[in-house]
C-alpha cells in the first residue's frame, strides 16, 4: 500500500521554510515477525522540533539526519500485526515522524486506553503535559500559596503549567499574546490572571498581578518577561527554563538579565527537558491521568488536515498564530 | 578607657569614599554581668560590605544603619569578663565591626583554639572559607575528575574555592587580573592553569584550558570570564553564583547571557550567600579545618595596619589592588 512521508532534506537557518522538506511516497513493506504496522491519526506539532532539526551535536537528543523522515510524536492505530503484544486496534504513542504509516517493533511506545480522545492525549498526556508537570513540580518545588508567573501561558505547555499550578494551589499569572488567549486563559483555566505581553505597561501590569513579589518563574518565551520578572523574584525563588521561543527564530539572542539577583535572592534557575527523564514517564502520566480525571486540565487542539499541512502549519508556533495545542489530524 | 570606632554616616553611591564615615572616640562602659570587652586583633575586609553599607531592603542581610559601626567579621581576645564562659585571653570571631573595643554578651561569637594562627583563621576558617566549602560542595556537589572554572580566583574566597577543587580530585582552572596572581594560583596553590581575564585571547585560552568543557563555574566577578565560560559549560554543569564584583561598582550592571544555553545543556544557575547557613558553620569549620591541617588549604594575607586603614583600604576590593586576603591589623 502507498503512504506519504516527509523527509528532512534541508536544516533551517532562521526560519523554517518549505524547501527544507521533501513530500515522498513509500510503500509499505511486508511485515517479519515481531513487527506490526501503525496508521497515524494525530501528529504532534512542537516547537522543539526546531531544535531537532538543527545540527546542534551538544543538544540534549541527536538532531534528525539529512534524508530522514522528520521526527515528531504522534498518536496512531495498529492496522496490521505480527506483533503477539500488539493487536489490531490498539491505539499507540511516541516519535512516530512525518508520516502516514510506520512499521514497528513496539521500541519507544506506549499504549494507550481506549476512553481517552486523541486530542486529549496530545494536549494532556503528552509532551506539552509531561514537560509540565516535571518542570513544575520536580524543579520548581512550589509550596502551596506562592506565586507563579508563566511565560507563553496559552502555549501548549503553558497551559498545563497554570492549570497543575492552580491545582496546587499556587496564584498563577500567565503572559500570552493577545487578548483573546488571555481571556481563555482567564475565564476557562481559571489563571488568576493573564496580561498580554504586548501591552505598553507590561511592567506595571506583571506588578500589580504579583504584589508579593514572584516565588516561580516558568519560563517558556525570553523576551521582556523573562526582565521583568527576573527583578520580581522573592528570596529563594525558582525559576524553570523551558523554553525560549522568542530566540529560536533569530541568529542574534537577546542578553539575559544581570546575574547580581541570583545571589541577592539566592535563586535557582535551572534548565530541563523532558528526554532526560524518560524513566519517569509512566509515573508521570499516571498523575496527569489523575488531574484530567478529575476535570483540572483543560485544553483546545489547534487542528490543522493532512500530512503536507505540517510544513507550513509549524510555524504557527513561533508567529503565535495557533489557539491551543497544534496538531495534524491525518 | 578610650579607643576609636568608625561610624557608617553616608550610603555609597558608586564607589566607597571616605565621606561615607566618621572617625570617633569612645569610652569603654563599666561592664555588667554576663558581659566581656573584646580588643580586637584582627579585622576583615570582604566584598560583601559594600552590600552591607547599601539601603537594600530586600538584600540578604539588613543594612547597616546611619550611624552604626560599620560591620565586619574580626578576630578579638577577651581582656575583661564577668561572664564565666568566656575567660581573659580567650580568643574568638564573629561580626564585631569596625572598632577597637567592644563589649559582648557572646552571642554570635564563635571561641578559636588556641593553636591556629589569626591570619590563618580569617583566610582560611572565617567567612571567605566558609563560603567557598559551602559553594562549591553544597550547591557545587562536584565529582571527582570534573572540571571547575573558578572566577576572581586570587581572591579570599576564590583561592579557597580552587584549593578545596584540587583537594576533591577536580581539574581546576582560575582566572585572575594579573600575571603574578595567575604565577601564585598555579606554583604555590596547586592550579592546573591559571589565566590574567585582561588577557586579548581570553576566550581562546579558557578553550584550550578546558579541552573537555566546564562541569563547575564559581562565579565571584561576572564579566567577560562569565559569558565565555557559560559558552563552554557540559550537559547537567552547575553554576554556582557567589560573587558578581566587576558589578558592584556600576550603576549599569552588564547583561548576563541569553538563556537558551541553560535549557539545551540542562545548567542549574545558583545564588547563595553564607548569612542562609549560619546553623552549617560549626560542621563546615571542621572541614575546612582538617583541610588545612593537612596542608591542602594555603593563604596569603594582605595587611594592612591601624583601624583607619580600613576606609581607603576597602577600594582595593574592587580595584583588585589586593594581594591575598584583606585585612586590617590593629
């Protein structure tokens, strides 16, 4: 049977451009024992996939190769099976790429349970919700009561680092860019409140949200925020560095703050991604599940049609332009 | 008895001028029980004072007040006492300021034995030791075979920091703003290299200096030793921030370095000062006591003589006049 897959033929300067990508058609080979044969039905779009499409050796995973079909998680179903842990029907996750069909040996996935619409998976269950959740909770340490700011609040991350944080019992401020994210973030995650970073008196605003100054910093964007809040941080704050989506599309990142503060306050700024704690994933899921489960996590997909849709749609993660968390539905 | 003290009148601006304080005389009081008057032999002069003598409210440790003593940590002998736990010729450390006399009730005194030169308490046991064990181990927590860069590596603190390194088995590489510092750190205190931060390939010679990158950063000065070595940190590296003192005399602190490094290499960026420790300093003194009984833990100290001394003599904190550790002899 034939499929569509896109390969990675080009890495990316500053942008992410068409040409970078090449839309081929495969067939699917004949499985051997052990392997079974997955049609995906959601991909993930990321904005990490940047990262893995640059040629950075010292990065925390290995870039995609030249030629390789472009990495991405995904949500798909087994059609086909000689596989005896695998049946037809199952619904699985992982890094399955750019692609409509993908022949496995079960390596890297996990099943997933059949009440859980795909949609949730990704918003909740995945990356976004597992980066979440660590990055809060096992690096931040927040004590119930204190304050956390966030950064790229109505990102796919971001969201679920306000909702987990209001679960805790934390005040949660976020920063998004528009008025229509802050109202969403506002009005159906329950932040107690949400600025638009674009505003002319940010500084006043991430003031007078924060009057006890700011225990927790998030951080998903750069840019002013990341100034702004840095000089509002209490004595023995912590701030989580996860993102930096302001300097991924520029060859020229802007400076960070002074570090007199960091000892003025004592605070920890400490860096993470997900791929070093794979070992913690089940565990994880299990207290994402719990939240979910309990009507604490809410979300909005951003759905974009069909395989080719990702080359342009992806970019919608750095322009801001996606409402929730983006994906392909194939 | 009559002796002389020096008041705090001013809060600098800039730089420490001799405007900032007043020169007076006092008479030792009649003493009360339970109290002791103190001649003190040995007085201290660290970077951290400056912070002290500032109106920041929200620093570590409260200001001192207009018209106080100026503080400092000094070693002093007990030369009258109606306090049974405290005998004439004890001999003890702690915060005592910048005066000759003063009389205590002991609290926040800590008794010396006996057999440790003053000098050698001071460089090595008071509170630039203190710091650096703290540092480096605690926030730190080094393994064997790693490799430190350590900033303002001549001073008090820093040539601690280096010694303690080599001690626990790191590569150690320091930099400091002359050459015959840098011949100092590297002939007598042990360093595997050493290099002057004025030099106009610094960038090229911490490189070399590092062929397996930086695990560990001691950050006493900020500056340009800061942003080359936060370019050359490994995955996981810690970056201990001690010291910022190329900024203390600026009104225009520079910019730290964009964060982007932190999150790829998964760096954990960490602020502390001793004052959060003062409950670690009886356990701390017994290591850094047995470091330097076993001859790992060299010094050299700058003396300087006569209470008066300390008003310009503080300067050559930041001007890196000092050779070894600052002190005043009285």
């Amino acid at each position: 049977m034939q499929y569509k897959a896109i390969k990675l033929v080009k890495r990316p300067k500053l942008t992410i451009t068409p040409d970078l990508f090449e839309v081929v058609t495969l067939e699917t080979p004949e499985l051997v024992d052990g392997q079974f044969l997955l049609k995906q039905t959601h991909m993930s779009l990321d904005p990490a996939m940047k990262g893995w499409m640059t040629d950075d050796r010292n990065s925390y995973i290995p870039p995609v190769e030249l030629g390789e079909v472009m990495r991405s998680s995904g949500i798909a179903e087994v059609v086909e099976s000689k596989n005896s842990n695998f049946a037809v029907g199952d619904r699985v996750m992982g890094l399955i790429g750019w692609t409509e069909y993908a022949v496995s040996d079960g390596q890297g996935l996990q099943k997933l349970p059949p009440q859980i619409p795909a949609e949730a998976v990704l918003c909740v269950l995945a990356l976004p919700g597992l980066t979440a959740y660590k990055g809060l909770m096992d690096v931040g340490k927040p004590k119930a009561g204190e304050t956390l700011v966030v950064s790229g609040a109505a990102g796919s991350v971001g969201s679920m680092v306000g909702q987990i944080g209001k679960a805790e019992g934390l005040t949660v401020v976020g920063t998004a860019g528009t008025d229509e994210k802050c109202r969403w973030l506002e009005d159906e995650l329950g932040f107690d409140k949400a600025i638009n970073y674009k505003s002319d008196d940010l500084a006043k605003q991430i003031a007078a949200a924060t009057p006890d100054g700011v225990d927790l910093y998030f951080e998903n964007t750069g840019g002013p925020v990341q100034h702004i809040t840095f000089g509002r941080m209490n004595a023995h704050g912590r701030i989580i560095v996860c993102g930096m989506i302001a300097d991924y599309n520029t060859d020229k990142p802007s400076p960070g703050p002074n570090w007199l503060n960091i000892i003025r306050k004592r605070l920890t700024v400490q860096g993470f991604t997900m791929p070093d704690h794979w070992d913690e994933v089940p565990a994880i899921s299990q207290k994402l599940l719990a939240y979910f489960q309990a009507g604490k996590l809410k979300y909005r997909a951003h759905k974009l049609g069909g395989l080719e849709s990702a080359i342009e749609g992806i970019n919608l993660l750095f322009t801001g332009g996606n409402k929730g968390k983006l994906m392909v539905v194939l």
